[in-house]
C-alpha cells in the first residue's frame, strides 16, 4: 500500500534535461531503441547468432606459456632460432617407461617404439634416445674401465651358469642352471652362504608366485649381483606426433593411440611397467583438460548464483532477464571480435569472459538500478527510461572509456598474454557499453516492468552516512596511515617466475616431468646452447661443465664411448670366451610340463642334500628353496605357466642383449645413428650442447643463479630455465609500462570529462589505495604473483576506475547521503555479480586459474571497499547540493 507519505515523496519530479553532448547523445539512443524495439532485438539476435557460430567455429586456445610474451624479443628469438635449427625437436611427446627389472623397462620400450612406428600417419618419428641397436651394442662400453671389468669377472666365473640357461631357456635350464651351485659346494669351489644372494632371489620369486603375487625377477641384477641404478629401470621414447590444430587438444589423438597401444602390448603397473607421457604436447593438452575439467558445472552454478543476485538488485524478473539477456549478446559479439582480432585465446585471455560478465553486468545494472529509482518518482514508463538514460548515461560512458583505456593500456607491452588480454577486454568495455543503451532499453520497453513501490536505496544505512560525514577526515586519515604503514611489505612483493606452478601436479604430465627433473640426468629444464659447429662445440662445453650451478654437459660427443681401445680390448676377450656358450643355436627344444616337473624335483632333492642338517643362512635359505620348488613342481600347471611368464622373457632380454654388447666396436661420431645425430646437428653444421643445473631445478632462485652462470658464458644460451626468467622480467617491465599508460591515459581522460583536478584526484586517490592494500595483503597471507593471476591489476584499474567514476559523477551532481543512494546498492551488487564469477575461478582445478581467482576476489573487495567506504569520506559534502534528490 502506498502511504500519503509514499506519495508526496513520488510527486511528478521535473522533466530531466540532459547537458552536454554525450548525455544528449545516449538519451536520444535509448530513445530511438524504446521506439524501434523490434528492429533492435531482431538485430540483436543476429549479431548473437552469428557471433556465437563464429567464437564456436573458430575457438582455438594456446597453452604455451611461451607464447605469452612478444617474438620481437631477444630471447623469444634465440629460442625461435633453436626450434628453427631443430625442428625434430619441438613440440614432442615424451614416453617415460619405468619398468619393474631393466628387463621389463628394455622389452616394454623395444616393443611400444615398434609398434608406433608402424603409424607414419600419426607419428613423424619415433625415437629412443636411450637405447635401441647403437645403445645396446655399446651398453658395456659406457661404463667406466674398473666397473667393466668387474662385470667381465662376474660372466667369467658365470659360465657354467650361462650356458645352462643358453642351452635350454626354460623352467627345466632355470633349474639345471641353479644346480650348479649345489655341484660348487661339493667341489669347494664355495659355501651356500656365497651363493645365497642367488638362491634367496629364486625362492622369493616362487613364494610370491605361489602366493599369487605380482612377481618381477630380474636376471641382470641377478648376474651381477647388484640392485640395478635407478636410471637402469627408465626408459624413454620420443614422439613426434602429427598435430591436429583444428581441435582443442591437438595432441590428444596420438597421445591417446599411445595409450591405447600400450594397453595392448599388456604394459600395466600389473605386468611391472608404468607407462607415462610428458613432454610439450601432453602438458599443453591437460593444462586445457584441467581448466575444462568442472568448468561447465562451475558455469552453470556461476550463472544461477549471478541470475540470483541481479534479482536481489533489480527486484525484478523483468529487469533481471532484460539485463542477463543484453549481457548475453555483448558476450558473445566479443567472443567473436576477440577471436577475430587475436586468432587464438591463451591461458589468460581466455578470462576475458569473466572480465566481461563482471563489466558488463555492472553496466546493466547500473543503468537498470538507474531506472527503478525514476520509475518509483515516475510512473510513466517512457519518461522514467528517458530520465534514467538523462543521468546514468554520462556516467556509464566514462566508466566504459576509462575502463578501456586501462585495459588498452596492455596493447604496448611484449606481455602477450595479458595485452591480447587487453584488447579483447577493451573492446568489450565498448561492447558492453553499447549493449547496455541499446538491447537492454528495447528488451525493458518490450518487457514493460510494472512501477517501482518503495525506494531503491538503502535507508537503513543512515546511520553510517552520517557517521562518515561526522568522522570524515579520522576515517581518510586513518586509513591512509594503515595504507602507508604497510607499505614496507611491497618489499617483500614475490613473483612467481616458475610457469610449472601455474600447473596442476596431479596431472600426468605436470607430475612426470617434476620426477623427472630430480635427476640431472633426465632433467628436461635445461639450458641449451648453439655452438657454429661440432668442433667449437668441445670446448665451450668444457667451460660449462666448469661452473659449479652446472650439473651435467651433454653434446653428440657425449654418444662416443670414452677409452674405447682399453675397453673394447676387455670386451673383446670376453666375446671370444664367451661367444660360443651365448650362441643361441644351442638351445636344446622346449620341455614339456612334465619334464619342468621332474627337473624342479631333482633341483629340490639337490639343494635338500647340500644343505644337510648345516646351520646357517646359507643352508636355511637353501632348504627354504628346496621346500619352494618342490611346492611349484607339486603345484597345478597354471602356476608353473606363471613362473615361466615371469621368468622367462626377463631371461631372453638379457641373453640377447649381452650378446649385442658383446659385439661392440670402434665408435665414432660418423657412427652415430643419423636419427640420433640430427638431434645434435643441425642440417646447417650447428651443434647442440645441453646445459643441466645442479640442485633443485624447480626453484626460482636455483634456476636464476643457473640461468645467469651459463649466459655469462653465451649470452644466446636459451631454454627453459632462461625463458622463465625471462618472461618474469617481462611482465614485471609490462606491468610498469602499462600501468604508467594506464594512469595516465585515464587521469587524462578524466581531465578532459571532469575539468577539475581534484575531481580527477578524487576519482584515482581510491583507486591507487585499493591497489596497494591489495599488494600488502597479497604479502600478508602469502600469495605470489604470476603470470595468470597478475591479470587482476589490469581489473582493478577496469572496475576499479568504474565504481570511482560513478560515486565521484554522483557527488557533482549534488547526491547527498551516498551510502543510502541507489548506486550503493548498484555498486554493491555489481560487486557481488563479480565477485561470483572470480569465485568460480577460485574453484578451478587448475592452480594458475585458482590463483587468478583469489587474487581478483582480493583486489575486488579492495575496490569496494574503497568506493564505498573511503571515497565518500574522502569527497566530503557535494558543492551544491541537489534538492530533487539522487542526482547521478
């Protein structure tokens, strides 16, 4: 029920005039739009068709954090020039095969790296740069002399054990083989305690065999009576997969061909080999997987929970679709012109969507909140429209060109990832401005929301506004002294130059690569470093591996055996010795299961009678085995079936691979297989020398002393390592490049519109406040920034300078008691319209996009509160006073 009071305060107000051109200007566009409504939504719904159909058609997303800055750089061109020199070598898939035996680990990578190969239609090479023919015949010539030699002693002493095995390659020549030892005892030639390594490895296996255990025996650990090096278990493979940049994950194709093979091939942690892809191309793939991962439910509950507070606000269902309705156009007629201006979003561009919701709902409900308030002093439709565009206009205007030009202000520096970021933001300042005056009038005047009833402001908040007006100068001067005696932790401000740390570690690539980078010896974070040729190549790498932050100096040189006649003279008397008892045409045929039977029995009756009654570990273990094998040939065959699965490939691995390394030669560079030189020659003569750092790989300032130590040396040296300091560097100068354009284009702006320099004072106090409590308190509670989340200062300047616009245009025309005004409540719920879409980042999987999201929702509460509780205070009482009421 209206009261008497209700209606005196709802008297006719006088017909608004609007001064100065643009006020005019945008009047007459909401005019025209209120009366050609029709023709505008139907031109409305074509621009979102169309838009739509091109963002879908031609959404492209670069992943590579690389590509976030500028290729005029010096840098960025060095490492063109690497890529340039080596294609082979960009845009890779990694396969990193852990086996649970060096065998499983061999076999698993000979067979995947055969089976890939047969698919040239999805695979331009397939390369192992670990292992394969040229590693395998030269695998004994790669260890140092002393060790060499040791492992010849062990195969000498070995042979009668060798040549059961070669002879019969069975559960039957397992068994006969391990007979030996009982015949050495009897001839003192030892006791069972020097073979109980040996014996303590076959009765483990058939304990857990019988057992129904995964078992994985190894034969070279066995042989040599050693646990095999860490790097004995890895093996690697790299893919060259043929990319498909049409789809959103070009890799995923191979990448999942690969995986699907080595399902096939039986590779499972289940068989003893753990299969996992890294590289360029995986790490690209999942970094789009993990953002796309719980975006679609995120977006959906996002856009209830705003519908929801645009409700709160606009009281109104009419209101509220007539505003999701206009943002929805902009969105999408800047999906499309962004995409046209930059061809592909990146990691941080991609947030221009959540910059424009954010935006562009403010505009809406600006102008919306704008209208009930005239709609409740006027009740005929078409005036109050008019009245609302006469006095939100300007305003709105200002806002949107300050908020551009901010945002524009990005376009001069080589940060790519936040200047395209900035174009596309820009542009949908404008975009959303111009939906906001257009498509919203014509959707309101179609709509027809009936009167407003009660005012729009916040009458409760009387008390505040006139404790602000009381206590004005202790609450500015207060909160400039909190401000200022913060100021000592902007030293302590940290950027976080690491792009790994913008990556989920739960995903595969992300997870694999920083297991990878705990070895020097298979760390991909490495420096590399042209040389003009392979003869100057030996002496640069020999003033690197001098620096102390270096690890490990590897070049094609590095493929050459060292000491090659000392130890091709070992091998070579070994081979002689050795080469008929290894020569597989011995092998007598396969048993049948129950000749496995009969020789288990005769193993178990032999160790049974060494040991005897003997105390000790060695005859424990040798009655322990007796007891085991006679329980496997006592057991139904499918257990023997499984001991032979386990036993015997693991035996063929290394029967074949020690007669290839028994045949090593004389190596020389020439001869190096081509597919491995070429990726340390360039077609042009250059050499390639790959620089690993010592210490954690992963740390910045491990990673800075590296980068520096090695350009001391070359000051072209790129890479990884380089490049992440790099780009720090960048963006670090791109951010005080753009925000001196920023302040400058709007504080000039703002002069032209305002006149008046302490209005344009009033308008950027507020703004540079909110920014540097949000740098304070990104200290306070740990929070680096990065290259993703470091995007909220070019926000804060957007929406930032937006909310002091309107309070500062609302004060010079005359409003009194901001705080109980209906911007308050407009600004308020913009502010939590925004706030829902950065919390919806705040939830992503993806860490960099988490880390954008807190640290917008951060300077976004700053921005409020210094709209809405420091600017006010700061403005003081208006000049003149507007009698009629809200002025804005």
């Amino acid at each position: 029920m209206i009261t008497h009071e209700d209606s005196t305060e709802k008297a006719p107000p006088p017909e608004p005039t609007a001064s100065g051109a643009i006020a005019k200007s945008i009047v007459a566009i909401v005019t025209t739009c209120r009366r050609f409504k029709w023709i505008v939504l139907a031109l409305a719904i074509v621009v979102t068709i169309v838009s739509a159909h091109y963002a879908v058609t031609h959404f492209k997303i670069n992943t590579n954090t690389n590509d976030f800055i500028s290729a005029k750089l010096k840098w960025r061109q060095n490492l063109l020039e690497l890529d340039k020199a080596f294609p082979q070598r960009k845009d890779l898939i990694l396969v990193v095969i852990d086996g649970a035996t060096p065998e499983l680990a061999e076999a698993a990578a000979r067979r995947l790296t055969d089976k890939l190969a047969t698919r040239p239609d999805l695979f331009e090479s397939v390369l192992r740069p670990d292992g394969g023919p040229y590693f395998n015949q030269n695998a004994l010539m790669f260890l140092p002399v002393p060790a060499l030699q040791r492992t010849m002693d062990g195969l000498y002493k070995a042979q009668p054990f060798l040549g059961a095995l070669v002879s019969d390659p069975s559960l039957r020549g397992i068994m006969d083989a391990f007979a030996f030892i009982n015949r050495g005892v009897r001839a003192k030639a030892g006791t069972l305690d020097d073979f109980d390594r040996p014996m303590v490895a076959l009765a483990d296996a058939f304990d857990s065999l019988l057992a129904g255990r995964p078992t994985f025996f190894s034969w070279r650990s066995l042989m040599t009576g050693e646990a095999p090096d860490p790097r004995e278990l890895r093996r690697f493979i790299e893919v060259k997969p043929r990319l498909d940049y049409a789809a959103l994950k070009p890799g995923a194709v191979p990448s999942d061909f690969i995986r699907q093979s080595a399902i096939d091939l039986g590779l499972a942690p289940a068989t003893g080999v753990k299969l996992r892809l890294t590289g360029v191309v995986p790490l690209e793939d999942e970094e789009f997987a993990t953002v796309e991962q719980g975006a679609g439910v995120n977006g959906a509950a996002t856009a209830l929970i705003v519908l929801f507070i645009i409700w709160r606000a606009l009281k109104s269902k009419r209101i509220v679709l007539a505003v999701a309705l206009s943002v929805v156009v902009g969105l999408a007629a800047t999906a499309a012109v962004g995409l046209l201006m930059v061809g592909a979003l990146n990691l941080i561009s991609v947030a221009f969507a959540v910059l424009f919701v954010g935006i562009g709902v403010d505009f809406g409900i600006q102008f919306s909140v704008r209208y009930r308030a005239e709609r409740y002093q006027e009740p005929n439709f078409d005036k109050a429209l008019k009245r609302a565009a006469a006095k939100a206009g300007r305003p709105l205007a200002l806002a949107a060109t300050a908020t551009a030009a901010g945002f524009y202000s990005f376009l001069p520096t080589d940060y790519r990832g936040v200047s395209e970021l900035g174009l596309i933001a820009g542009t949908g300042m404008f975009i959303a401005f111009f939906s906001a005056i257009t498509v919203l009038p014509a959707l309101l005047a179609l709509l027809r929301p009936p009167a407003e009833q009660e005012p729009v402001g916040y009458k409760f908040l009387a008390p505040a506004d006139d404790f602000m007006a009381r206590h004005r100068y202790a609450i500015v001067i207060g909160t400039l002294t909190v401000a200022l005696a913060g100021t000592p932790l902007l030293r302590h401000l940290h950027f976080d130059f690491n792009p790994l740390n913008l990556r989920s570690a739960k995903v595969e690539s992300v997870s694999t690569l920083l297991d990878l980078m705990q070895n020097p010896a298979t760390d991909p974070n490495t420096i590399d470093v042209l040389a003009t040729s392979l003869k100057d190549a030996e002496p640069l790498a020999a003033r690197l591996r001098s620096l102390p932050e270096v690890a490990q100096v590897t070049t094609l040189q590095s493929l050459v055996p060292d000491d090659q006649d000392e130890k091709l003279a070992i091998i070579h008397r070994a081979a002689t010795a050795l080469g008929p008892l290894l020569d597989p045409r011995r092998a007598r045929p396969a048993p049948t299961d129950a000749e496995d039977v009969a020789a288990m029995n005769r193993a178990a009756d032999s160790f049974a009678a060494t040991a005897g009654d003997a105390a000790g570990k060695g005859p424990d273990d040798a009655r322990r085995l007796a007891a085991l094998i006679r329980k496997m040939g006592a057991a139904p065959p499918n257990s023997r079936e499984a001991a032979r699965a386990a036993l015997l490939p693991g035996l063929d691995t290394m029967l074949s691979l020690l007669r290839t390394s028994l045949t090593a030669q004389k190596t020389t560079i020439a001869s190096i297989p081509p597919d491995l030189a070429h990726n340390w020659v360039s077609a042009d003569g250059r050499a390639l020398i790959a620089v690993a750092p010592s210490g954690n790989a992963n740390d910045n300032a491990t990673l800075k002393r590296f980068s520096q130590a090695v350009q001391a040396i070359d000051p072209s040296a790129t890479g990884q390592p380089i490049a992440i300091q790099e780009s720090g560097n960048t963006v670090v100068r791109a951010f005080i490049v753009a925000g001196a354009w920023a302040l400058s284009s709007i504080s000039l702006l703002l002069l032209i519109v305002l006149r008046r320099i302490t209005d344009v004072l009033l308008t950027l106090v507020p703004l540079l406040l909110a920014g540097v409590v949000t740098l304070e308190i990104t200290v306070l509670i740990g929070l680096p920034l990065n290259f993703a989340n470091i995007i909220a200062l070019p926000l804060l300047l957007g929406l930032g300078v937006a909310f002091k616009i309107y309070f500062v245009m609302a004060w010079r025309a005359g409003t009194t008691n901001l705080l109980q005004s209906s911007l308050t409540r407009a600004v308020f719920f913009s502010a939590m319209t925004t706030a829902t879409a950065f919390g919806s980042l705040w939830l992503s999987n993806h860490p960099g996009t988490s880390s954008m999201g807190k640290l917008l929702a951060l300077s976004l509460v700053c921005t409020l509160a210094a709209a809405i509780l420091f600017q006010p205070a700061l403005m003081g009482p208006p000049r003149h006073v507007n009698a009629a009421g809200e002025g804005a």
